[in-house]
C-alpha cells in the first residue's frame, strides 16, 4: 500500500502535509475529529456528539489539550488562519483569526496543563490561553513547540529560542548534527533536550536526533513522514509503514494498513455512491495518526471510517462510518 497522505514536512518556515484531523481526550476513552464541516466528539463504543459546524473551514485540523477539557478547531476562512476554542459539551470559549492565512496544530502544540495552545501560522504564530480568553502574536523559529513547562521554544539560527511563560526570552547554542549535510530540525523533544533533523550523509538520505551538542544518539534511513507516540519516535512509511523509536525496536504498521484498506474497500462496495467513482487506495489514509494518551493504540481516519487500531495486536475496528 503507497499513499500519498501521510506526509508531514517540517521544513524552515513551511509546515505542510497530512491535517490532523483527530485528536484523542486524555481520558483515552473518547476522540474528536471532523467530517464534511462538522466536529463530533465520539466515544470507541461509536456514541458520538455533536460539538459544532464548521462549514466554510478550509483545511480543518483539531487538537484536544491533555488538561483542562479544552478543544480546538483550527483552518482557514476567509484568507486568513481561524482558530475556534470550545468546551466538551461544544460551547465556544474562544475565537480569533491568525496573523497570516495558516493555522495549523503542530506536535507539542499544547502545554503539559493545558493552559497554553501554539498554533502554528508560519513565521508568526499565536499563542492562546483558553481560560482567560485571550491570545498574543510571537514569532518563534523551526520546529516550534511548548515544551514541559509550558516554554515556547523552537530552533534558530542563534540556537534554541526559548520564550517562558514568564515572558522572558533566552538562547541557549544548539548545532547541527555532526556529519550531517543540508540538515533541517523536524521536531524537538518534549524536554527541548533534542531534536530530530532530516539531512544527508554519505550522498544517502537520513534522519537523526541528535542533542544541543550535535551529537547524534539515534539514526535512521527511514524518512520521518509524522510525529510518533512520544516525542523521541516518529511514524515513517519509507519501505512500509512503521513506528521508529530511538533505543527501542521498530513497530511494524502495515498490519493495520492493511486491514484498513480491507475495511474500508468493503464499506466503498456497498456504499450505492461507490458507482460514481473508482476506489483509490492512494487515498485511503485522510488523517495524520492520532496516538491515544498511554501511546499504546492509533486512531485513523479514511475517506469512509474512522478506525482505532491496537498497537500490540494489531485489531482494527471501526467506530464511525459514513
């Protein structure tokens, strides 16, 4: 199985790829996700609720804080980023728009408390805070994120930028991996200790985490195409699709790609709008993985289903269709 979708290019001042579309609530029990302008909140038994619509929300994704209760639906309207804070029970806490048209929930977007919410808008991005309402511009460098204590810091050309709840601004020195070539930062753990970098070594393609000092501590040729369950693994698909971990084994993904594909051929069969258009499996993976709070299961979305799949065992079922 190849697709197209699940990509994610962390690049200088571009993010783009594979929306995320689903988001897990901490209490691993329960998701959102949005479909055709709508946002739901649905339990793995297949309950759902209606949290709000969305119609006109270009490229919508959405992110559940770990604290707090909070959710927010992110996309563009109008040429400019939107960014909608609501309650579980879907009542709105907080709208705005972003400086520039892009608004997008990067990995690590959301403070340890859930007090604080980066969202991504290129060079400038907001940061929110749900329970006072309120929301400020800041300009942060590569591979943005709140880190542990809630920091804004990201990767620059002076180092690793760090802004403190506090307000206060610091630089720490940060180089490059050591032997590697054309490097870009993808990702910084959630300690801001490391960081993934994709670049080249040898004329061949790699992707490394490497420390402030530029020394490497785990490598890869597998191409880094979504963040992982924890910030020190990522989701690839170079040579099939797999979870790879610094210091653990890798955790084979096709098992469930492909039980995707069989469910939702199966469900596109009997769908009578199924006669309008040939099924394309390129297609099939609509949504970045979402991986639940203890990292132990994935939920999915395809053009037809939403999906939680069982890491360890590899069962898939799905709990919404359309």
């Amino acid at each position: 199985m190849k697709t197209r979708a699940l990509v994610l290019v962390l690049a200088s001042t571009l993010l783009a790829g594979c929306l995320n579309r689903i988001a897990w609530l901490p209490d691993g029990r329960r998701l959102v996700y949005v479909q055709d302008g709508v946002a739901w909140l649905v339990a793995l038994d297949g309950q759902r609720t209606k949290l709000g619509e969305f119609a006109g929300l270009g490229n919508p994704e959405v992110t559940a804080a770990p604290r707090g209760g909070w959710i927010a639906v992110l996309g563009r309207s109008g040429g400019r980023g939107r960014v909608t804070i609501l309650t579980e029970a879907g009542t709105v806490a907080w709208t705005g728009t972003m400086p520039g048209e892009e608004a997008q929930a990067v990995p690590g977007a959301w403070s340890a408390d859930g007090g604080r919410l980066l969202v991504w808008g290129g060079k400038s991005s907001l940061l929110v805070d749900p329970a006072a309402a309120s929301a400020r511009v800041v300009e942060c460098g590569d591979a943005p994120r709140l880190d542990r204590a809630g920091d804004l810091v990201s990767l620059g050309a002076a180092g690793l930028a760090r802004l403190t709840r506090a307000g206060a601004v610091a630089k720490t020195a940060w180089k490059t991996p050591a032997g590697i070539q054309d490097a870009v930062p993808l990702l910084l753990t959630e300690d801001a200790a490391a960081a993934w970098w994709k670049g080249k070594r040898g004329g061949k393609d790699v992707t490394v985490l490497a420390g402030a000092d530029g020394r490497i501590v785990f490598s890869s040729t597998r191409t880094l195409t979504n963040a992982g369950p924890d910030s020190r693994s990522y989701v690839t698909d170079a040579g099939g699709y797999a979870i790879v971990a610094a210091g653990k084994p890798e955790v084979n993904l096709n098992p469930i790609g492909n039980a995707l594909l069989r469910m939702d051929l199966n469900w596109y069969l009997v769908d009578p709008r199924a006669a309008e258009a040939m099924y394309n499996a390129e297609d099939l993976i609509a949504s970045a993985p979402a991986f639940s709070p203890d990292g132990t299961r994935v939920a999915i979305l395809t053009p037809r289903l939403l999906c939680v799949a069982t890491l360890r065992t590899g069962e898939v079922s799905a709990i919404a269709k359309w």
